[in-house]
C-alpha cells in the first residue's frame, strides 16, 4: 500500500511504501478494546476517600464502663454505628485500577488502529515541519494546505481532537508551534498509544519515513 507524501504548501511531493506490519492488519476489535479500557484504567487517579474509625478524630476514650450502666457496650464514639464516627466498607483512595495489558498485545492493537486509518484516508503524510521558531500562525496554514490536498475536510475544525501529529523526535519549534491549537496534539512515535491514535480524527506524521522505522522497531522487538 503506497500513501502520498505533502509538503507545508500541501503539495504532493511523492509516494511511500505503508509497511504491512504496521499498516495492514486486520481488524480486531476484542484486542482494541482491551488495550483501551487498560490504558484509560492505568490513567485513573482515585480521589473518593471515607475515613475509617481510625482516620476520625476523637474517640481515645471508652465513652462509658462496660458494665453497670444498663446501656450497650461501646469502645469509642467513632465507631461505624455512631453519628460522626468512620465509615464501614466505603470507597478508599487505596483502591488500585491499574490493569496490565502485555506490550506486544499493545502494539499490535495500536498497528490495528493505525491500519484502519490507513484504509479510512485518516492518515495524512507530511514530509517536514521546517519552522526554525515556534509560530502557531505557520502551524495554522499548514494544517489549512493540508486539509485541502489531503480531502480532510474536518482537520481545521476548532472543537474535538482534530489530528494527532506524530513525530520520531524531539522538536521544541514544532512542539510549541501547535501547542496553543487545543483540537491537535503531537506526541513522539516512540510514544504512541492506542488510546489517542483512536482518539484523534486524523494521524499526521512528520517525516513518515523515520516514524515508520520507530514504529517498525517496536513492532518486532
């Protein structure tokens, strides 16, 4: 499978081989959605919290002698059965959702992904991002030129996660170029994941051919 290749101008400047291993996998959407409810379950932060009868404050002391009273037996007033005493059994910011997925299974669900937006014309192929400073305005108009000559008509769009720029390294000009765009994101392709490659509409890779030896390179180690 051969995808086009557009320059910042939105012109098409040649052609590349799609590696199969990456993007010529069929679809398999057990895999997909495993490899997504793990990823957002290791994001998860727990934040609801009850205090225990040993978190409450107060109730050091036994609020009656235990026999002679004629009432029930009590140790501490911040017992669950009190008003203002701990909580029984309630949700605890102790609670672990992390879930393990193996990481071959998750590159081989992300390559699914990637080879459905291969098939959907959701991969656009940009050849170089030449800006030497971060300017947001460049960063508009290329993805404007791209849009037209890449028949993506929904990549300018200002609300939803428009494109996800995939580089092979590190850019500070290009990073911050597209940073106050909030519909794009850009992430290394020794980064990429299956959660935002199936988030974002359209996948733009920024010198195709070394993303693609990343990606290669961790498809068969």
């Amino acid at each position: 499978m051969k995808a086009p290749i557009y320059n910042q101008e939105g012109k098409e400047t040649g052609k590349i081989d799609l590696p199969e291993k990456v993007f010529g996998l069929k679809p398999n959407s057990a895999l997909v959605y495993q490899a997504i409810v793990t990823e957002e379950a290791n994001k998860r932060i727990p934040v609801a919290h009850t205090k225990g009868r040993g978190e409450v404050r107060g109730g050091g002391k036994k609020p009656w002698k235990q026999k002679g009273t004629g009432r029930a037996r009590h140790g501490s007033i911040r017992s669950p059965i009190w008003v203002g005493g701990g909580v029984a059994h309630g949700p605890t910011k102790d609670k672990v959702y992390s879930k393990k997925l193996n990481r071959k299974m998750r590159n081989i669900a992300m390559a699914t992904i990637l080879s459905a937006k291969a098939r959907d014309g959701e991969l656009i192929l940009l050849d170089s991002f030449g800006a030497t400073l971060p300017k947001t305005k460049e960063a508009v108009v290329v993805l404007a030129m791209l849009s037209k000559s890449a028949e993506a008509k929904t990549l300018m769009y200002k609300k939803g996660r428009r494109a996800l720029m995939v580089i092979p390294t590190p850019s500070s000009p290009l990073e911050k170029s597209f940073r106050n765009i909030s519909s794009v994101n850009v992430v290394l392709a020794r980064n990429l994941s299956a959660l935002p490659t199936m988030t974002y509409k359209y996948l733009v890779f920024v010198d195709p051919a070394k993303c693609f030896e990343v990606l290669l390179a961790r498809m068969t180690n």
